[in-house]
C-alpha cells in the first residue's frame, strides 16, 4: 500500500511514528520558509508541514509546486500541532514530511472541491467524478452505503432469503413504459427491463422460498421529473402464509429498524389510516403528518347565507393555520394568487382571521354573521391568532387545492422539520380506478392486488367500492413504500383480469405463467417495496434523489459525463434486426 | 402469521404443544382409519398424523382428498412418534391434527418435486417455480444467498463502500456485444447494458471513494455455452493506492474467507504462477492444479532419431499419467481417438508405457533406444507403472492439445475432486495479443490495464512482448476471478489507446469523459472482479452455474417459463423511432 495510514487515521497518540500518506491535494499555504499541505481522502484530511530548515530541496520545492487535487505520497513523522484545530479529528497533529512524491498532477478543477462549491449543477454532473470529492456528495453515497448494509442486516437476520431476479424479462402493453431490449439471438423480438420484479417474486413464493428480499435496480421509461430517474432502486420484498398485518408489523419493524440505527430515532409504533379518512382530513393518500391543520368541511355553516361563491360550490372547505391571523394583505394576496395557479385551479380564496383579542375579520364579512364565523372557527378547531383559510369548488379539485394550500402554509409556518419523522400506514385503498379515456377500470396498484375478503363478492356489481387488500407507508408525506397482500387463487386472478378489460387469450398471453403457477398450490402471500433512493434522501432530510445516486441522469435522461444515450453503428442495429424509423 | 411454528422447527421438546403449520403437502398415506400426510416447506418437512377415532369427520375426510402440493393448513398437538425417523430434524415428532385447511389445491405437478424428479431440463425451466421448490434446487439458491450474504460482510468489514453504478449506459464499438436499449426521450440513440462496470469503478477511484465493491448485474449478447448466461452477477471491487500484492492479498483473504465461513476448509496461502510457467507447464493459463501431471518438452530426446512425425514437429510435449501403464489397445485407441477430433486436432498418439517392472513398451520402440525411452521417462519424471502420452504438432496447437489431454487423463484417472480446491494466481500476462483478422493488436484484458512498470518504455517497439500487471484468481482450472492495477496516467492511456489503433477521435468519442479524469488527479489503483455464479457452483462442486440462478435463460437466451423474448406492439417500436429490418 501507498500509505501505512489514512488522512483521517492519525491522533496525537501516533505522535513520534515515522507515517506515510497517500491523497489529494486540498490546500497548500506557502509561507516562504514554511509550507503546509492539507491532505485529503475518503477518511479525513492530515495537515503536513515542509520546513525549509530541515528538508532537502527536492522535498520542499516539490511541495511549492503542489496544486490543489494533486496526488501525493508522503513520508515523515507524526509531531505535535502547536495551534490545534478541533474541527478535524486529525487537529492535534501534523505530518513533519521528509519525502514527497506526485503520484500525479493535476490542471485546476472546473469547479472548487468543497462542501459549498462554486460549479453549477450542470458542470458538476459533468464531472461527476470530481463532484464525489466534495465531502457533501462523498457523505451521501456513505449514507446511501449504510442503509444498504442495515437493510441487509435486518433482512437476513429475519431469515429472508435474498434472491436476483432477471433483468431482461418481457414487456406488457400494462407497462408502456417498459424500456426494450432487441434480441440478437431471437430477431424481431425483444426483452424488456423490469419495473419492478413483482411477478418473480409472487412465483419465488410459489416456489416455496417463504420470505424473500432484493435490493434491485428497476426501470421505468417516463418522463422525468426532479425527484425521478429512469433507473432506480427498490427494496422488495415477499413472505408467504401473512395477511396484512402480518405485513405491516415485519416493514414497520424494518424501518423501526433503520431508523433506529441510522439516526438513532425511535419513530415507536407507526399508526394505520384508512384511506378514505386521509384523503377527508388531508386531501392526499400521502397525508405529511409533520403538523395538524386538518382539513374542515364548513358547508354546513356557509350553505344558504346568500354568498353565491360558496352557495354553487360542491365542497367548501377551511384549514387552520397558527399564529398566522396578522398576516397582511400582501402576504394573503401572495397565497391568492398561489391557489389560482393553474396545478391547484382555485377561483379565489377566502380568508377569516381569528384575532388575539377573540375578534375576527374576513374577506366575506358582509355574508356571515359573527356567529358563523365564531361556527366557522369552532368547526375548524381555531385558537385565537389563527388565520382560517378556506376555499371552494368542485369537490374533488377543492380538496386536491386545499391539501396543496395545507402543505404551502405548512411550509410557510415552518411545519416542515427534517428532523422530525411522522410514519403513517395507508390502508383499504380502493381497488379499480374508472378511466374515461380508455373507458374502463384500471388497477389502482397493479392487478396482482387481492380485494379485502368481504369485498371479492361483489367485484363485478360494486366495482367501483371495492377495497384493496394494500397499504402504504407514507413519511412526511412522501410515499416510501407499497404493497399488498396477493391474490392467490387463479379464479379470482381471472375475474380481476376480466374487470380490467383484458380478453381471456390477452391475459394468457401476458400473464399465463402466472395463471398457470396458481394451478399448482400457490400459497396465501403478500408484500411490499420501498423506494431505496427516496429512503436515501429522506434519512439525510432532503428532498432531492439524485444526489444519492453516483451517477445519475438528468431530466432527459442523459448521462452528461458519459455522454449517453448515443447513435449506434448501422452494423450493430443490422445484427440486431432493427433500424431506426424514417 | 398462518402458522406458530415452521415445519422444520418442532423436536420431540415441543411435546404437547398446540401448534400451527401451513406448508405443502409432500406425501399422503392412507391406511383406512390413519392418514399421514408429508407438510414441507423451506425449513423441512413435518409428519403430520390424522385419525378417524380422534378426529372430526369433516377434518379427516379432507385429510384424505388431499393431493400432492395441495397448500394447507394445520392446528393439532405435537406428539412423539412410535417410529422414529433420524433422516428428519423433526423426525422424532408428528402433530396429531383437529383442524385443515385447504389453503389451495394443486392439479398433479408436470414431474415430482423430489429430489430425483423425473422431469427433464426443457419441462422443469418451464415450470422454474415448481423446480425450486425441489429441495436440492431449493439448496442451491440458499447456499447463493449465503454466499451473497458473506462476501457482503467481508467487503463491509474491510471498509470498502457499496457503490451502485448505472444500468443504462453507453455503447463501445469495442464491445460488439453490447446489449441495447432505444431512448424515447433521444430517439434515434440508445443506451446499452454494461458488459462491466469497469470505468465507473475507475472514476469512483478518481473521485477519491477509495475501496468499492458491488453484486452486480453484468450483461452479454454472445452466444450462449451451457456455462454461460446473458446476464450474470460479478463481485466488482477496485482499491486506491495499492499495487498488485495489495489487490492479491487483499482478495486472497477474501476467498479464504469464503472457503472457511461456507465450507471450512482453510486453503492456506494462494500460490502465485507466472503466465509463462504455467502455459510452459500446463499448456493453459487456468492450470487445473487438483493433481500434477505437468507437461515435459522431450523433443531434444526424440529430435534426429529417424521418426518423421517428430522430426517435423515444432513441438513434441508429454504427460505422465500414473499408475496406467496396464492401459489396454483399447484404451488407448479411444484416447487417440479423442485427440484427433477436430477441436483437438492432434494426428495421432504415441504412448510409452513404464511397466510395473521397469521395462518400456512404446508405439515407437523401432525408432527409439531403451536409452531414449529411458531418457523420456526421465524428462517426465514417470514413475514405474505409469503411462507416459505423447503429442507432437505445430506449437500453439501441440500445447493446447496436451493441456487438454491432461485434463481427460485427470478426469479418467479420479483427479478431478470435487471436494478438493487448489487456487493459484496467475500473473505477467501479456498486454497485447496480435488478431490477424482485423490485422491489430487486442488488449488481452482490456485496454485500461497497466504494463508492469518496467515494460512501459518499451510498449511501441517490443509491443508483443509487454506484460500486463494483470492478474488472474484460477480454482481447479476454472477461472474465478481477474483484474488489473489500472493505468492512471493519461498519456500513458494514450499510448495504449494508439497500440490498439484507435484515433485520437475515436478514443475521445468512447473514452474522453476517462481521459478527461485522467486530468484532475487520478490516484494509482487496481482491482478485480470475480463471476459470481461461477463461485456458486464452484463452492458446490458443480460445473454448471444454470441451477445456481433462480429465472436462468437457455442457451437460445430464452426465459421458457415466461416466454421472453417477444414480439412488441408497432406503436411502442414507432414511439421508440424504430423498427424491424424487413
């Protein structure tokens, strides 16, 4: 090795030893007669000192010509600092150098290597190599590599079994956002890249393999947004002979698990909320549970008093924020014009303070009565010096508005705490969406779904209250999980395929090795996966993935260090059996 | 949970208890008034015990229309068997069943979920998930995950850092045998799947994250052996400031490791060979070392004697083959016979038989002296009863030939033993090989790998004659594991990138964004990756690696089970921007 020690290794204990060090470059201060290098790897950085007095000329001229990320190795003996620095775990020494090699130089980064760089996210992406320097990004893939470990851990240690599960697999018209691989072997065929491995892992508990987990990189060709990329992580995971609670317990205890051990949280026993109450009390299946601010239907209070805004509406609802009833004019107009962006499609907003003195001013005070505001306020569950929010209109956009409006004030009343972790199951989601585009109902996670047992009667004539046998883990509002308890009996599996509009031959098609394997004894089971990236960027309190991938995609899809996607010879696309459309 | 106990769990201690198991049906006797029925699962088998006296009507006649692999579900008492049976972890106990279940039925399976089944390679693939529930297959995937499992440990405990590197990536005209995926969003270009993470483990050395590894998923479109697989798992590792006798004891502790935590054998220091000796040696450089039988050049014996075939060949090695000179016309007919096939293509055998009492019998005696004979012997160190097998021939043709030979004479002669592993490293491979076809140089690694140090100057005029600094992991002649220290220095990529009769241009088109790396610091490194599959069966003293993957493809890179691939929807090619060649 090109080092008996790392640059974060050396206390003052080691002082006197002869050490040798291999890094980076990380500063250099030249002071004539004296010059220091701070040294820098993955596990620390290591002051050196070249004193002109007691080193060769080589040596410390050498040292003068060091430019920052330089690659060096040093010898020399571990001495005592006489001005320490407690900020490095290294700050009571430094490296007295009597010999330094460059193990290779360095032209002037295209950006600086610190935690507050100067270089834009474009040119970092390009050089993403050198951004993994910086200690922010280096203590994120670190973060991203614990979690991968504890996650195994647990795992493994409740008797999992981790299994790979093919990558070229076959494509579904279900998933038109399936990325294709052309077969050389079988032309005019082609592979597809998993979205997830969802029907190996039901047949793997028809194999009998009883509890399985994979960390597993899945695919989805969509457009993307910030939080999205095309391939991405998931931990997945299946057991046999469990219903749901069952489910909920193990994945509870799992993140119990992580987050006990990764931040040292006790987030205690996660709650279970039906789905029909989240979306009454927050407008969302994804309810952030971070503050209160539930969501109140005032209808009865504002029906029938002659405003005509909220007489025609279908909903009329209200949150209540706190502490927020001094907010100006200018403050309300900025939310006023925020819900009638075009995304929350708001006709207008109307406000009621709740005054500290008990007193209250509204937008609408000439239609209601003190007492319906003092309902109004009680409805809404007001303390003195809130400032109740309320919008109207058609009943599923209206809620949809003020869930969005809930998060903006939570925000704004800085509600949203990165160190504070609110877990919610979501559970008795419906089974079937109706699609009016295609006119017909869609799964609303995927048709493998089981219905809850009282539900699987009336499938073909209640279609659309159906319940699934699927839940959710949300946290601070971001789903972090999904999964389901499996359908395991073929006639149901059938049925459900015949719901979604799938022909008899189309299921065949698609799904017969599925159907087939349910011919065969396939047991009762369920289970889930995570979205391992979005674990990542929620344990480091960010909102961002992409940093917690090495190297990530941008918004179109492209690698821009690599350059890729990129043209392919004709001859390779000829051996393949395929050429590029007019 | 449908079960309080799993049906490998219960002992004779458990007497008494009231317990759950759900499990498959394995067997089910019925003698009138007794039924047994066989309950198995991934942990065991448990003997389950019903009877008419005892039991309800409705419990005991399900009992009795039970079928094999029908899924069910138990409650009744443990109890001690009359019979015991010690083949079984429970074979002290049976659970005196008052409660059934059928969880599913099961149409009679394709073949038997034994462990001889009597189903052949074609129906089982196509009924995978049936396979694994087979108990030796079942072995197989378990002994993967611990295997998985403790490689995970080993590298987390050496800190080395768990990197995913990118699925979707790009292609290199060098590696024809890229898999390809057509963008959406670029269309017109594609990505393609990694072959090896090769360069994205290099810049995560030049990004300064110092020791990684990864389980990945690699990818190749060639065509398929019956040990070969499009897509396998590789242990990718790579390490920063380390030359080869770090990277080889580094990875040496980790496979005495593996061999020690899986199968407790301690295989001692890993003995290091040069490319040369071992070809001299071996006629390969993947020496099968279970057993001995090193190749001796005779031809300053045999040169001038009068014999033809052996006065005109460039080359006449032996082998020693002990204990038999008793070898039957017959025997060695057929061995003849196996060197003159074509992918051998030898012209005929010469023996030489060193009898129990010392004198010689050779198919050449007329043109060779006892003192020859006795000469030969000596040069093969053949001992007294031994069969001493003589190939003559063009060099390179001559060498692989009795490098074969010897192989089919370990196997014959019970050397092969699967219980035994002798590793050794193979280093100084040369850099370049000539390709007369395409009328260049190759890289015979890839052309990232570094010459040893004292060949660098020399790369341009004695081109053939440069060692790499490569080094190859080889177990009972199978090749495990092979890497490279990696050049760090751009211009000498350079040079190695115009060896191999890139242009400038080209070599920026595929590689600048390494290039570019090369610029900013990059520090000394090296590392290795091993086939993980071939670890698998190795470990399990098979040859092929198919029953070590839960979905493997044939050798047509076809899933059976799912039938992949296929054929896609024209609108999906068309919203990719292509289409099949007519």
């Amino acid at each position: 090795m090109l080092r008996s020690h790392t640059c974060g290794e050396l206390r003052l204990s080691d002082k006197g030893k002869k050490v040798q060090l291999s890094g980076w470059v990380q500063k250099v201060r030249d002071k004539g007669k004296l010059v220091w290098i701070d040294i820098r790897d993955r596990y620390g950085i290591t002051q050196l000192i070249f004193e002109e007095e007691n080193t060769s000329n080589d040596v410390f001229n050498t040292a003068k010509k060091c430019g920052r990320e330089f690659v060096i190795f040093v010898e020399g003996n571990v001495s005592e600092r006489s001005s320490k620095n407690d900020k490095l775990n290294t700050g009571e020494i430094e490296v007295l150098v009597d010999k330094i090699i460059v193990l290779n130089e360095s032209e002037v980064p295209p950006f600086t290597i610190e935690e507050d760089s100067d270089g834009g996210d474009d040119l970092r992406m390009k050089y993403r190599y050198l951004d993994i320097r910086r200690s922010n990004v280096k203590d994120k893939l670190l973060l991203r590599h614990k979690l991968l470990k504890t996650t195994r851990d647990f795992f493994n240690n409740a008797d999992f079994i981790e299994v790979e599960t093919p990558v070229l697999i076959k494509s579904t018209p279900e998933g038109a956002r399936d990325f294709i691989v052309p077969s050389r072997m079988n032309q005019g065929q082609f592979y597809a890249l998993p979205q997830s491995p969802q029907t190996f892992k039901q047949l793997l508990m028809v194999g009998g393999l009883d509890k399985y987990y994979q960390l597993v990189k899945c695919f989805r060709d969509e457009d993307l947004r910030s939080d999205r990329q095309p391939e991405f992580t998931q931990i997945d995971c299946e057991m046999s002979f469990v219903d749901r609670s069952d489910v909920i317990q193990t994945f509870g205890n799992f993140m119990s698990h992580l987050f006990k051990k990764i931040l040292n949280i006790d987030i205690g026993e996660i709650p279970i909320m039906k789905y029909d109450d989240a979306m009454k009390m927050y407008g969302s299946d994804k309810p952030d549970l971070r503050f209160d601010m539930k969501i109140c239907d005032i209808s009865s209070v504002t029906q029938g008093k002659g405003f005509k805004v909220f007489d025609d509406a279908e909903s009329v609802l209200a949150i209540s924020v706190p502490g927020c009833s001094n907010y100006s004019r200018k403050d309300i107009d900025e939310i006023t014009e925020y819900v009638k962006t075009p995304q929350i499609g708001s006709k207008g907003l109307v406000y009621l303070k709740v005054n500290e003195d008990g007193t209250f001013k509204s937008s609408v005070d000439k239609f209601y009565s003190s007492d319906d505001l003092k309902s109004i306020s009680k409805l809404c569950k007001a303390n003195q010096g809130d400032l109740i929010l309320i919008l109207a209109g058609e009943e599923n956009q209206n809620l949809k508005a003020i869930s969005e409006l809930r998060l903006l004030m939570g925000k704004k009343t800085n509600l949203f705490d990165n160190k504070i972790f609110k877990p919610v199951w979501i559970v008795d989601f419906p089974l079937f969406i109706w699609d009016s585009e295609s006119d017909r109902y869609h799964s609303v996670h995927h048709p493998f779904t089981s219905p809850l047992t009282d539900d699987i009667e009336s499938i073909k004539n209640d279609t659309r209250n159906i319940k699934a046998n699927a839940y959710d883990l949300v946290i601070n509002g971001v789903e972090i999980g999904g999964g389901s308890i499996r359908i395991h009996d073929r006639k149901l599996q059938e049925t459900i395929f015949e719901v979604l509009g799938f022909s008899k031959e189309e299921a065949k098609n698609q799904f017969g090795f599925l159907l087939d394997a349910f011919r065969f004894g396939t047991p009762p089971h369920g289970g889930i996966a995570f979205g391992f990236d979005r674990i990542c960027s929620l344990f480091a309190g960010e909102e961002s993935i992409k940093d917690f991938i090495a190297f990530p995609k941008n918004t179109s899809g492209r690698d821009v260090m690599i350059d890729s996607p990129s043209i392919i010879d004709n001859d390779q696309l000829d051996e393949l059996g395929i050429k590029l459309s007019d």
